[in-house]
C-alpha cells in the first residue's frame, strides 16, 4: 500500500513545520512501513543547528520514525487523528545516530510494528541516506485520547 500526502494529511495531526513524513512507499497493516521524508534546508531548525553546517538534529529523525510508526499503527487500527486520538511516545530504547542528516537527504523511514497491545505500540525502526544508516532505535508509543483545548 502505497500512501501520498493528502492520505497522510488525512491520518496525522501533524502541520508543518513539524510533519515529518511526506510520502508512503510500502505500508503492510500490522507489520511494517517505509515512508520517505525530503529533507530541505528550508526547515526552521537549519538556521541555528548549525549555522554554516546544517544538520538535522537526532530528536527530528526520531520524531519522524515515530511519525511513521503512528502512520502504521492508523491504518492497522482503521483509525485517525480526526476521529480523537493521538499517538506518543511512551519510550525511547537503544537509539544511535551513525551519520549526521544533512539538506538534500532523502531520509528513508523503516519502522516493524513488534506488538501492539492495549494501544500501546513497539516498533523497530531505522532511518537511512543512500542506503547507510543515519539512524536507528526502538520506539514505544501509545494511543491517548486527545483532548480539545479551546
């Protein structure tokens, strides 16, 4: 299953400049995802990470491999944002970074749904650049009910 961004615009609550995912290459429901995410130097947090040295900061290629994760974890569940439900992180374990993600990057988001169990999700993921690891982790995330701030 493939995915552009209107279907993820669709699924996520993310809005720029924190959406993190642009598009879906190969999405099987409860098993795994690989979605892709351009990298520009026109994102906000080039202008001061690091001035003269662009360099994706860690936290974002996590967020985006949780990004991806949620995706996945919305298709499988048949749900979506809109319908109340917001996916974060519930834990961060054995990540490494092992090359810096620079402007130009196509950064290729792989996330393995390993179980889900009462909306709590651990995923295996991994981020790359031309086929080398940038980055790499196991992420746990749970669905909370999202509440309206007025």
């Amino acid at each position: 299953m493939k995915l552009d961004i209107k279907e993820i615009l669709r699924l996520m609550p993310h809005r720029y400049p924190i959406l993190l995912v642009d598009r879906v290459l190969e999405l099987e429901p409860g098993v795994r995802i690989v979605a892709i995410k351009h990298v520009s130097v026109n994102e906000p947090h080039f202008q001061g990470h690091f001035p003269g040295h662009p360099v994706m900061p860690g936290v974002l290629v996590i967020e985006a491999l949780a990004q991806a994760a949620a995706v996945l974890t919305y298709v499988t569940m048949k749900t979506s944002y809109p319908e109340g439900t917001l996916f974060l992180f519930a834990g961060i374990d054995g990540a490494r970074f092992k090359r810096p993600v620079e402007p130009g990057d196509q950064l290729r988001l792989e996330a393995t749904m390993d179980r889900v169990k009462r909306g709590v999700g651990k995923f295996t993921c991994r981020a790359l650049v031309d086929g080398e690891v940038a980055c790499e982790a196991e992420l746990m995330c749970a669905l909370h009910k999202a509440k309206e701030v007025s």
